[in-house]
C-alpha cells in the first residue's frame, strides 16, 4: 500500500497551556507516515520544554527554533522550506485534529485537483462548544475566497508534489488566504470535505477575534497583496464583512 509522507507545519509561541492537546491529536492520527515541523517563535513559557519532550520520543517530531521573535508568517514559510513530505498541512498550537483527519483527507485529495479542507468544530478555550460547527461549501474558486476563507489552516491539506511548494505573504493577517489563493490561481477549485474533522480553539484575547482591528488589514490584502482595483475591492470587502458576522452570529 502505497503510503506518501505527510508534512505537517505548526508555528509555537507560548502554548504551553494548550500544545499537549494538539500534539496528542496530531500522534493520535490513523495515518502514521507524516513528519511534524513545529517552529517555535522565541517562546518564553514552558511550551518549549513540553515539545522536547515528545521531540525525544518521536523521531518523526522536529522543533526549530527561530532566533528572533517574527511572527506566524515566517514560522509556516520555514516549516514549508523544510518540509519533504508529498503533502502539507498545518495546525496550529492550540487547535486539535480528529484521528481520522489525515486518513480523510488524502482519500478525498485523490478526487480533486491537489487541494481539499474540512469543515471543524468552533470551541472554547476550554473545549466547550462556542459557536455552530463551520461546515464548509462542496468546493471553492479563487473568487470565493476573496468573498469568505473558507478554508482554515487548521484543515488545508496540499499535494505539493503536483501543485509546488508556496509561501505565505508576510503580512500581519491573512497570511493562509495568500497561500490559498495562489494555489487556487493553479487550479480550478479546492475540494470541501463536509466532515467536522477538527476542533478550532477560540481564544478570547486572539488577534482574530477582534474582527474590527481587522478592517484595515483586510482591506489593505486586497489592494495591496492581491493588487485588486478600488472599485472590486469594495466589493469583496462588503461581502467579507456579511459573512463574517453570519459565521460567528448568524
């Protein structure tokens, strides 16, 4: 049976309250054959200490460690450079994965055209139910992206060995949208798994919760990363906006 190495990419900085979970999620996988690239971002707790622990353990565990605090965009675009996998896919440190997420996903890889995600559950820091389960569309365009990302890193899995090897801007925000799209300007459309096949840890004080702070930098992607005209930009920024509250609220 033919096996291919999964590589998965995780950017660390300062989840030692969380990262257990995720690394008994990830070793927990029906699949075995994946290489784990965790890039720690200069932590100053004890996420670190706990990492080496299982680094010590299991080969297939690998910790860098980055010299200068850069921010979660770098720490993904070191772990692709690095990574030697077929595939790649990302978690990140607080986020969990069911067993069967691999296992799910390459079968479901075979039918598209190198790219699928999954639908996830949305919890709580403490991993009470927080909001509906996101359930993602049967399939996404370029265009549909720029409207709503539906596509989590926590879910995004990628044939690199037939699509290439991208990486993500480096901006503050959107970093996974930018990576997306260039593998959607590749091929037609991303295939949706309706499955819940992970479990998306809302943290309060995250920087993704504060959807007005993010205006400016979602307006600023779509002129300045994507180069898209005033006039479009309008557009997709409305539409973003709608389903933004219709996600968490609707």
């Amino acid at each position: 049976m033919n096996t291919p190495l999964i590589s998965v990419i995780t950017p660390n900085f300062n989840s030692g309250k969380f990262i257990l979970r995720t690394i008994e999620s990830v070793q927990n996988q029906t699949y075995k054959n994946w290489e784990w690239l965790i890039i720690d971002d200069c932590s100053t707790d004890n996420s670190v200490e706990i990492i080496e622990k299982f680094t010590a353990i299991d080969s297939r565990i690998q910790l860098i460690k980055l010299e200068q605090n850069s921010g979660p965009a770098i720490c993904r675009n070191t772990g692709i450079e690095m990574a030697k996998g077929s595939f790649m896919t990302f978690i990140d440190s607080d986020d969990l994965w069911k067993p069967n997420f691999i296992e799910i996903s390459i079968k479901q890889e075979q039918e598209s055209e190198g790219f699928v995600f999954a639908s996830y559950h949305c919890y709580d820091e403490n991993l009470n139910p927080k909001f509906n389960d996101f359930i993602v569309p049967n399939k996404v365009t370029y265009d549909d992206i720029l409207k709503q990302n539906s596509i989590s890193c926590l879910t995004a899995f990628i044939n690199i060995e037939k699509l290439g090897k991208y990486k993500m801007p480096e901006v503050r925000y959107r970093q996974d949208m930018g990576l997306w799209l260039q593998y959607l300007k590749l091929i037609e459309y991303a295939v949706g798994i309706k499955e819940p096949l992970a479990i998306y840890r809302i943290r309060e004080k995250s920087h993704s919760r504060n959807k007005f702070k993010l205006l400016k930098h979602q307006w600023n992607f779509y002129r300045n990363v994507e180069g898209i005209s005033f006039i479009k930009t309008t557009y997709y920024f409305s539409i973003w906006m709608y389903c933004g509250i219709k996600k968490y609220y609707g």
